[in-house]
C-alpha cells in the first residue's frame, strides 16, 4: 500500500502499544523500511519529534526505546502531502506505581521520582542525597566483610556513615562511604566493598547503592 519514502501520518485514535495513555494520532513522517508482514517502520518527521509529549519521551529514555521511528501497520496510516500537524495529546497520563520489588524503582523513591523518570546519573548532588537516605535508612551496627584487593575478605562491623556535613562521605569514584570497626580501629570504607552482609534489609539497601553507582556513574 505505501512504498518506501512515502510522506504519512497516524490516524486519530490509535494509541502506542508499550504506553496506552499515549496518542499516536497526527504523528508524521515518511516510510522508511517496508516489513514482510505488512508493516512499515516510520522515521517521524523533526517537527513531530518536537512536538511528542515530554513524559513519553522521559519513558522512551527511561525503557531504553527508540524515540525517532516507529514500527505501524497500514491501517493504523494515511498518506499526506504535508501541511500543519494536528497531534492527538494525552487526555490523562496514567503513571504506572513504583513497585519494592523492582530494583529501579526502589531506587527512585530514594530520589523521589516517578516510574516515567530514568535514574539519574552519579554526581555529586545525588551522592549527598543517597547518604542522608542511606543514614536514615540502614540500621548500625551491623556485621559484614570488607573485600581487599589482596589476602582475604576481612570481617568488620560497620557502625555508621559518618557526617557528611561536617566531611564529604562520599565521592564519584567510590561512592559513599561507611565507618567501620576492624581489628579495634575505625576504617572508613566505601559501600561498594562491604560483601557478606548480614542484614537482609541492610544488604538490599547497599546492593541497591552499588547498583546504582556502578551503573550510572
């Protein structure tokens, strides 16, 4: 029905499958790749793309999805030749609860987000607000091991975070910081190194930590 370069646009009413709060209709662009099946790949045009909806494009980032085309069958397009779009917008946005279970959102209540937000990258404005969520949060003293780089783990017992207004206990090399007890001296070492916790709670709040830092530093 349209062959590649086409100039198209959605119809009104049809909604995006991954998000169903979210019209599609009136989004223009040309046919860029034509499927056995019977569907098309869309490249939106760039006045489209600017004007797309901001939280679907925070859900895009956030699901690591591609923003700039979409996979359409043919009934759900009409050809144009251009002219002004008339871009269907949410009537409501329908934000999905965060879930405990799910490691990211757990982490987005730390930052008091929402499900359409991505996790924000390591800096160090995030880094204080993960240790005063972290010094609220885990509860002292517990046992754990301090994972060296040589010999074996060592057994220590971690008693607190330390004030980070009164010294940073924290860094965007390491991330934040605890003071333990090791061999009848106070160490201060970085969360990311304790292993072996003995607390179920505590050791969900430091993978979570460790999660976060290792992978959006």
């Amino acid at each position: 029905m349209f062959q590649s370069g086409d100039k198209v646009r959605v119809r009104h009413g049809v909604m995006d499958t991954d998000y169903p709060d979210m019209p599609l209709g009136g989004w223009a662009g040309i046919i860029a790749e034509i499927h056995a099946d019977g569907m098309y790949t869309v490249r939106w045009s760039r006045e489209t793309l600017e004007s797309i909806h901001p939280v679907f494009k925070k859900r895009c980032e956030k699901d690591g999805l591609v923003l700039d085309q979409y996979i359409l069958g043919a009934d759900d397009l009409e050809q144009v030749a251009g002219g002004m779009l008339n871009i269907e917008q949410p009537k409501s946005i329908i934000t999905k609860p965060l879930s405990l279970e799910d490691q990211d959102d757990r982490i987005r209540m730390v930052f008091g987000l929402t499900s359409n937000d991505p996790l924000p990258v390591v800096d160090k404005d995030m880094l204080e607000r993960y240790h005063q969520y972290l010094a609220k949060n885990l509860v002292f003293p517990f046992l754990a091991e301090h994972a060296v780089k040589y010999g074996a783990a060592q057994r220590v017992t971690v008693i607190g975070l330390g004030d980070s207004s009164e010294e940073p206990m924290f860094d965007e090399m390491y991330g934040v910081f605890c003071e333990a007890r090791r061999n009848g001296q106070v160490v201060t070492i970085p969360l990311g190194l304790l292993k072996n916790v003995k607390d179920k709670s505590n050791r969900k709040l430091i993978n979570d930590h460790s999660y976060w830092f290792n992978n959006w530093s």
